[in-house]
C-alpha cells in the first residue's frame, strides 16, 4: 500500500512538472504580447518597450520559467498583469465561487442519477426504463451554457424567483451564495446526471446478471433487497470512474456556465486572462487545473480502495 | 409586549389599529418613495486595472474618467472643451506658451492637495522617458512645465498644439498625486466627486460620493455607485429585466434590443459613439497600392446593408474617419456612392477586369464578423473575391495587424475620438502617406481657433474620403438600455464614459 501511493505521489510530481513546462512554453509561444495589448492601437514604440521592461518580458524565456518555478515551489505565483495582485489571491478568490459550484453539481448528479439509473435497471425495457432514457439523452445532449439560459428565461426574467447572475459574495450570507450557485449548479449538473444515469443503469444490469445475485434471489431475498444489499454496493465502480473524470469536465463546463451566468469564478479567470494574454495568470490557472485533474485520478483511485475490498486485499 | 394589550381590544379600538397600521404602510410607503441614491450600472468588458494614465482600454476610463480621476480640462456631453481643475487659460499669440489659472481648494480623496506641483508632477510622468501612458505622443510637444506658484501651471511648446486643450481633457490626461500614482491601476485615487471603494475582480468595482468634493456648484445625488461586469449578451439583458442592473449605457447586441420594448419599467435609448468601423487596407502592397482598387472597392459597398446585416441597422454611415460628434464634420458618404457598374470599370481601369483576390483578418466580434461576410459578397458582385481570416482580437491582431503590418485588408472598429491623425502617423497599419493629408493636420495643430480647426478637419475629411486609405462603413451607436426613472446618463459617448455626476432617480 505505501510502496503503491509512493509511486503514485512521485508519477504525480512528474507529470505535473512535465505540464508546466508544456503550458510555460504554449502560452509564452502564443501570438500577441500583453504589454502592447495594455497600451491599445496608439502606443509609440518606446512606450511599449518601458511597459514590457517593467513587467519583465525582456527577460529570456527560460530565465522566466526558472524564476516562475522557483516562485511557485515557495507558494509565490506572481502578480497577474492585468489586475497588479497576487495571483495566488485571485485563483483563492474565484475558487471560492467554483469548487462550491462544482460541488454542488456533483452532489446534484449524484442525487438525481443513482435513484434514477437504479429504478431504469429495476425495471428495465419498461415505460419507466424508456423516460430515464429519454431524460438522460436529453440531459447529454443539451449544452450546459444553453440550459442555463433557459433556467434564466424562467426562474429569472419570468418569474423573478432568481437572480439573473451573479455572485454577491460569500459575505452576504451562505443562503444568498448558494442561491446563486443553485441555477448555476443544475445547469452543470444535468448533463452529468445523464451521463451518471446511463453509467448506473448499465452497472446495475450487468451486476443483477452475475452468479451471486442469482444465489441470493435463490436464497430467497427479493428483487429490492437483492438490488439494493447485493447489486448496487458493487455496482458503484464505473459510477465513482465516470464521477471523477467528471469532476474534470465541471471544472471545464464551469468556463462556459461562469460566462452565462456572470460568477466570478476560475473558468472566468481563466477565459479574460487567455483574451487579454495575461500569461502569468494563464500559467497558473492551468497548472493549477492539470494538478487538479491529476489529483482526482489519485483520488478516485483510493476510492476504488476503499469501495472494492479485493482491490484492498491485492494493494496489500 | 406591546400586542398582547390588544387582544381583548374592543371593535372600535381595532379599527383605530388598522387606521394606525394603513398610516404606518402610508408613512413607509412614502419612504421608500424618496428617490433611490444608488445605481448600478452594467458593462460588458471589464477593465483590467483602473488608472487610465497607464492602460489603453476604453473600459478604465468608463469607470473612473470624471468619476474617480479628472484633468485640466474635460469634454463635455457634447464633445465640447470645458474648464475642469484649471479654471482658465491663456494662450501665447504664437500658440507655444499656455499659462492655467489651477482651482484651489482641490483634494485628493486621500487629503493630498493638488497644486500647481502635483499637475506638473503627473504631465512630467505621462511624458517622461519611463513612461507607459498610452497617449504619451499626445504630450511630445511639451517642452517643459513651469509652475510659477501653487495656482499656476505654465507649459511651454517645442511647437503650436492646437489639440493640446482637448487631449488634456482626455482619460490618459487625468491629474494623479506623486503619493499614490503608482497604486492608481489598484486603488485608484483622484479628485473627482466619487470615491473609490472596492473592486471585487470579475465581479464589480464600487464607488462612493465623495463629501468632500470640491466643486460645490454641482450637486451629487448619489450616494454610491456600483460597475457590474457581464460579458455574455443574454446575461445582460436578463440581469436589465431582472433589475439586477439599473443601466447597460453600452448594450452590446444590437439584435436584442427589441426585447425590451415589451418591458414598462426600461428605457432604450440609441445614441452616437466614437467607434468608427472601417475596414482598413495596406496601402503599401498591391493591389491596394493602386487608389482606383480602393475607390472601386468603396463603390462596391451599400453601406446601408452593411448596417443593417452587422448591427441591425443601428448606426451611422460615414465616408471619412470622422463621425458626426466631431467639431466640422462633413457628409462625405457621397464620394463614392453605391455603384456596382461603376466600380468594374473602375476596377477595369486600374487593370483589374479580370478580378481580384485577397484576404481579410477579421477580429472574431460579430460586428467585424457579419460586416466581414457582408463585403465578401458585396464585393463578388464585382468579380473581386474576398477569404475571411478570423484573427484572435486583441492579442493576434495587435500582433500580426497593428504591429507588423503583415495584412491586406482588416476591419476593426477605433475606439479614439478624434484619431484622424492615425492616417499621418508613420509607421501605422494602414501604411498610408500623402503629404498634402499630413499637411493639413499640421496646421490644425498651429491654430488653437476652433473654427478655424473645423475648417481645416473638414479638408482632412475630403482627402481621407477621396482616397481611401480604409473602407469607411459606419459608427456604432450606443445603444442605452436603463431603467426609466433613471436621469442623467449621457445619450451619445464623445468620448468613452459613463459620467455620473448628474445621474439621479425622479419619482
């Protein structure tokens, strides 16, 4: 088990190495350079050599990457370009908005697909089987920044009951700023939920097929004993797979969801920074997301660990 | 407890009550009757920073220009020059000496004085060898600053600047103190009549009246002020119905407009801006080189169409680089009317019968987008074929465009008021040269007679038309979204602003 989680950590600090140096050398190759779009279409040619000397860009390249890991080793991310703080700050701030907002949409999925994937596989090829299907094809298929606009039309501008965006600030009360995130969260999350329900469905049915199902309905349990005590428990893997790699895809779908929305969230951060080439702030954002992906592959591995005790028994 | 008194109440003693209440709800109703004295208005980019001696974007100075920060001079609603933290001027007979009589009284909002010292200390730093404002040119004339006393600030010229009083009024041009310059783009301090309070990133920046105002003649009515950004157009016009926000003064989809007609409470107001939308060639590479390619290609553009296909016909159109704000403009969308005979054998002429091909770099913003496709097939009609590149703005174009040059036709809309002398400047993207244009602006700067000035714009206007060096389309409009008890906002933007100092809510 240690031997296990020492490779991991050490394939984890590998990679993330790797990627900083791959979106160090992306963003700095990228056209356009943030001092000249700082100093717009008027700017003399001795104007934006001050600027770029001030903000260290006449430095060589690997000089700045040395200096941004060296930084980043101590806890010191640099100061955005655009916005003259720390981005440290700025990732914390808006991380504030968007590991909630994610969160929420997790537990949301959660909560609508396994009730909803296990019914469908309870009575599977049924009319109830036929509107999960249509309900999770649905949720798939619509974008998450569209929903959220529909979300919008009615619960905001029609009936008044939400606010149309937005994000007051944890500040103001933690009812205030979960309302805020609630539109938000079921747009993100029914997609998910789609997926979810789909990935149950199937899991359950192919467990409610295998020997040991069959022994214990011989043994005289019923169809929900047998479904909830037996089939379920084990056919909670590919679901926990499907909901790690899904939390990757919120962090992402939270960009566009952010936008519609107007939350001051890290997809946002990241979306002004690209258009404004604040590469500091880029850079971090980034990293900062590749570890976070990396970090939940870790992560759900263990909780296959904990899940499956035959996993248990063969780390051990 | 003051109710349990009242259970055994009699009829007549109930009645009393519910009197007693409907004169409480009477009284509260009259309360919140009194004009709200806050605002929050909405726009679609937010600024990144906030002291505009240092940042190009329009959006700094929609914040903070007249609001937070203010100059010399300023620009009033109607494009004029007006008197601001100099009270008065004169001006040398040959036009190299401007000696301002300074306000005195004025603070900072952290209690620094400003004097003569500070207004030298901020023209100094715009101009000086370090310095990264982004209007720097407009100060290379200066030759030096004198001040002579406290209320006396003397600028002495290397030249006659007859634009100088204007650029002074500009959002780059804005007075700062020596103590707090350098945290301006964070916590920006000023003279204005509002203060800076907060500024929650992505989110909003908030401002409030400032007691301590010096100008006593003008009455504030509000006492704060919020600048909500949202960016997505849908996200606008729901936060406007929901009353999440007060105003969008820039509105950015002309295509939504009409949704709001439906709607009791908002106002739309449609007003006039700087944005020039033109579509600008190289005039340094062939075929461009040739003005026949450039006037053909201007007969080939109904400009009406373009309007109406890129903004929903909400817009101007113009046939210079000038827009009908601006001191002495001119009409000139006439030049070379909408002819599509007349641009083949023009086109013919210039030995292009057979037709033409070349590319345009588009910026991805839809005006630039849908204008792009529209001259595309405008110009088909007359055997010219026109790719469409999207170029990332601003990083991309900035980069490839209006550094390099390296294009043959582009459209982007300039945000400058007053930027005709971008058709002088060397090097500029445009790469257009012509002696007898850069002339005329040369003696717009050696007269300060703002007729005189008109006159000469005017002749500037005729040869950029003749010419021209860019396709002139149209100027966007602003399109104001607000709530109709909401006074005071500008109509028309003669310079990028949301001016507040007048805004106020009526009953």
């Amino acid at each position: 088990m240690i031997t296990i989680l020492t490779r991991r950590i050490l394939s984890l600090i590998i990679t993330l190495l790797a990627v900083s140096l791959l979106v160090f050398s992306v963003m700095n190759l990228l056209p356009g350079d943030p001092a000249s779009i700082m100093l717009g279409t008027s700017a003399s040619p001795d104007t934006l050599a001050a600027l770029q000397k001030q903000m260290g860009l006449d430095q060589p390249l690997p000089l700045r990457y040395l200096a941004w890991l060296a930084g980043v080793l101590q806890g010191d991310l640099g100061n955005s370009y655009t916005y003259s703080v720390p981005v440290a700050g700025l990732i914390a701030e808006r991380l504030a908005v968007t590991l909630p907002l994610a969160l929420m949409a997790v537990v949301l999925s959660v909560a609508i697909a396994v009730p909803l994937g296990v019914t469908a596989a309870r009575y599977r090829n049924g009319p109830v089987d036929f509107f999960v299907g249509l309900f999770s094809y649905a949720g798939i298929a619509m974008p998450g920044f569209w929903v959220g606009l529909l979300l919008i039309l009615l619960f905001s501008s029609s009936l008044g009951w939400m606010p149309a965006g937005g994000f007051p600030g944890w500040d103001a009360g933690l009812g205030v700023g979960l309302k805020a995130l609630l539109l938000p969260a079921v747009s993100l999350a029914l997609a998910q939920a789609g997926v979810l329900t789909r990935v149950a469905r199937t899991s359950v049915i192919e467990v409610m097929n295998e020997d040991f199902v069959r022994t214990a309905r011989a043994k005289g349990l019923g169809e929900s004993a047998a479904l909830w005590r037996h089939a379920v428990p084990n056919a909670l893997i590919p679901v926990v797979t499907m909901l790690g790699l899904q939390f990757t895809f919120l962090v992402a779908g939270a960009v566009l969801v952010e936008n519609v929305f107007n939350l001051p969230g890290l997809g946002r951060l990241a979306y002004q920074a690209l258009s404004q080439r604040d590469i500091i702030v880029m850079q971090n954002v980034v990293l900062f997301f590749a570890a976070l992906v990396i970090i939940m592959n870790f992560l759900v591995d263990l909780a296959y660990l904990v899940i499956d005790p035959r996993l248990r028994a063969k780390a051990q | 407890m003051v109710f349990s008194s009242f259970v055994s109440v009699t009829r007549r003693a109930a009645l009393g009550l519910t009197v007693a209440g409907v004169a409480v709800l009477a009284a509260q109703g009259h309360a919140f009757a009194a004009p709200k004295t806050s605002v929050t208005l909405g726009m679609a980019v937010e600024p990144g920073g906030l002291d505009p001696t240092i940042g190009a974007q329009v959006m700094i100075g929609q914040v903070t220009w007249q609001n937070v920060f203010e100059g010399l001079t300023t620009i009033d609603k109607d494009g004029k020059v007006v008197p601001l933290l100099a009270e008065s001027w004169v001006v040398s007979p040959d036009g190299l000496t401007y000696t301002f009589k300074l306000r005195q009284g004025v603070k900072f909002h952290d209690g620094e004085a400003f004097d003569s010292s500070t207004a030298k200390f901020t023209l100094d730093r715009a101009r000086g060898a370090d310095s990264v404002n982004p209007q720097k040119r407009y100060f290379s004339t200066i030759d030096t600053v004198e001040t002579p006393d406290a209320a006396t600030l003397v600028l002495k010229l290397k030249q006659p600047t007859g634009s100088l009083l204007y650029w002074l009024g500009w959002p780059a041009s804005v007075m700062v103190a020596p103590k707090t310059a350098d945290n301006n783009k964070v916590t920006p301090v000023g003279t204005g009549p509002f203060k800076f309070v907060s500024w929650a990133k992505g989110s909003q920046v908030e401002l409030a009246k400032n007691a301590d105002y010096w100008n006593k003649a003008v009455s504030v009515t509000l006492d704060k002020a919020s600048f909500r950004f949202i960016g997505d157009a849908q996200a606008q016009a729901a936060a406007l119905k929901a009353g999440d926000v007060d105003a969008f003064p820039e509105f950015g989809a002309p295509e939504l407009m009409d949704s709001f007609k439906g709607d009791a409470r908002l106002v739309t107001v449609v007003g006039n801006t700087e944005l020039k939308v033109v579509a600008g060639m190289n005039n340094a590479t062939k075929p461009f080189n040739d003005k026949r390619v450039r006037q053909a290609l201007m007969m080939a553009v109904d400009r009406a169409t373009v309007i109406e296909g890129a903004w929903s016909g909400l817009g101007t159109a113009i046939g210079s680089h000038y827009t009908p704000n601006d001191p002495g403009y001119i009409d000139l969308t006439g030049t070379w009317p909408y002819d599509v005979e007349k641009a083949k054998a023009l086109l013919a002429d210039a030995g292009y019968g057979n037709g033409l091909t070349f590319t345009i770099k588009a910026p991805q913003m839809a005006y630039a987008q849908r204008s792009a496709q529209i001259l595309q097939a405008m110009f088909a009609e007359i055997g010219v074929t026109m790719n469409i590149e999207t170029t990332e703005f601003p990083a991309k174009w900035v980069s490839d465009v209006l550094k390099a040059a390296n294009y043959e036709m582009t459209i982007v809309a300039h945000a400058e008021p007053m930027d005709l002398d971008i058709y002088a400047r060397d090097p500029y993207y445009f790469n257009y040269k012509n002696p007898a244009f850069n002339e005329v602006l040369q003696k717009v700067q050696e007269t300060a007679d703002p007729a005189e000035q008109s006159k000469l714009y005017g002749e500037a206007q005729k040869i950029l038309a003749d010419d021209v060096p860019s396709l002139f389309l149209f100027v966007m409009p602003k399109l104001g979204v607000w709530d109709g008890k909401l006074k005071g906002l500008w109509e028309n933007e003669p310079i990028p602003s949301n001016v507040l100092t007048d805004v106020h809510w009526v009953e």
